[in-house]
C-alpha cells in the first residue's frame, strides 16, 4: 500500500512536466460564509486535466485573500483537494497559487518551436539560435501563477494585483448584481501591464464541451472577454524569457516560462 502511494505521489508530480495549463478549480464558484470552499489544483489542457495535492515543497504561496484578509490555505502532504477550508466572510474571495520552479527537456526542436507558435512567441526560434544553444536535449523551467474567483455569499468586492511575478487581474466582478457579460482583464508582468500579450480563453459550458479562442492585450495590457452566464472560464497568458540559469551549467535551463492563469465562473 506504501508503495503504491508513493507511485501515485510520484505519478501525480510529474504531470506538470507534460502537460500545458495549470489552474485552479473551484468545486462550486459560489458558496456561503461558513461552509465550505473547495478547489483543486489542475493540471492539464482544454480545461481538462488531473488534480493535484497539497505539497508544500511545490508552492512559494497558496493564500486566500477576503477584503484584507490574507490566509495561507492549510494542509498536509498529498491531501486531496488541495484546497478544502471553512469559507471566509462575505464577499469576493480571491484563491493565489504560485508554484516552485520545475523543468523540462525538450528532445525534440520542432516541439519547442510549435509551443513558441503556439504562445505567439514568434521570434523564439530564432533567438535561440542566434544564442547558439543546442536545438535538443536542453531545458526549460517553469513556474505557475494561478489565481480563482470565488463568490462568498453576495460575492461583492473587487480582484486586484497582488505581486504575482505574472498575472490576470479581473477588472470586474463576474458575481455582481449588474455584471454585463463583458469582462475586462489586465495581465502584469512584474507588476507592469503586458502589452501585446496573447491570452488563451477557456469557455466551458455546462454540458462540459470546452471552446477555445485568443485575445490580445492592448497598449494598458488590458483585454476584454464576452462571457455566458452559466459558464466556467480559464484564461492563460504565458510569458517566455531567458532563463538567468542559461550557461551557469551544462544541463542549465535556457528558457524559463510564467503561466499566468485566472479561472472563474458566470453565474445564470
């Protein structure tokens, strides 16, 4: 039984490594005060992926913010869900999830440069070369940057930036009274507006079918995104730079990427 869960915890750890988006996945996106709130950390694509648990080795921060409240997520060792606590007073509550570094090889050079495409990080290519880095068997690390919507009671108050390295601010509330359907986001790298950043949107309907578009950032790194009531949304945004790592070692990485990712739903 022992080493069957530690196959598990070992299986389960390592699906970042294969998989894209990383996300933050309420069991219900309304909830009332003093009962309870529950999330799973995910991992996966189109909205669709495995959860993973609580492991304090594998987050530099898992909060839950209330008004100005700030309160780091208990847990132990591979609980599942990773988030499961009493829900905090009424009120917009706002899930932070940033991991520890991780990495991974690319053996092949036509995968980096579909991810590159893929992420609208056109030039990449390129800039690899031109750096004279090998074109297989190098190495990326990366971090994640995840933050959930959540309503509590009323579900009033407001998103806003808390310091992530990246990440999506809601720049309205999808649980107010007079949201219209319409949901302006700023994405932030190192607190300063991304513009021109390409945002992957996540739409799933309530029968579970996932549709996928792309938005662009303007000049105040802002986007807008037309949304369904009755809808969960996941929005990505991803930055790719130079890792500070690149030539310290052999086996160093030379690019390092930050996913940014806000999940949220819309209410009937």
């Amino acid at each position: 039984m022992i080493k069957r869960l530690f196959l598990l915890i070992v299986l389960v750890q390592g699906v970042p490594a294969l998989a894209h988006e990383f996300w933050i996945e309420p069991q219900q996106y309304q909830v009332q005060s003093g009962n309870e709130l529950v999330a799973d950390l995910k991992n996966g694509e189109n909205f669709e992926g495995v959860s993973l648990g609580w492991f304090e080795n594998n987050f530099s921060r898992f909060e839950i913010v209330s008004g100005d409240a700030v309160i780091p997520v208990p847990g132990r060792a591979g609980d599942f869900p990773a988030l499961r606590v009493e829900a905090p007073g009424e009120g917009l509550a706002i899930i932070l999830h940033e991991t520890t570094p991780a990495s991974l090889k690319y053996d092949e050079w036509q995968k980096f440069l579909n991810f590159a495409e893929h992420k609208a990080f056109d030039t990449a290519g390129a800039q690899h070369i031109e750096n004279g880095w090998p074109q297989e068997g190098f190495r990326e690390s990366y971090t994640r940057h995840a933050k959930a919507l959540v309503a509590v009671g009323s579900g009033a108050g407001s998103d806003r930036a808390f310091g992530l390295e990246t990440e999506i601010v809601a720049l309205a509330n999808p649980y107010a009274a007079g949201f219209d359907g319409r949901m302006p986001v700023r994405v932030l790298y190192q607190g300063a507006p991304r513009t021109g950043a390409q945002v992957e949107v996540f739409d799933r309907a309530p029968d579970g079918s996932v549709t996928v578009s792309l938005a662009q950032t303007d000049d105040s790194g802002t986007t807008e995104i037309t949304v369904t009531p009755g809808h969960d949304y996941l929005l990505d945004a991803v930055v790719l730079r130079e890792s500070p790592e690149a030539g310290t070692a052999e086996n160093a990485p030379v690019w390092e990427t930050l996913w940014a990712a806000l999940t949220f739903s819309v209410p009937q």
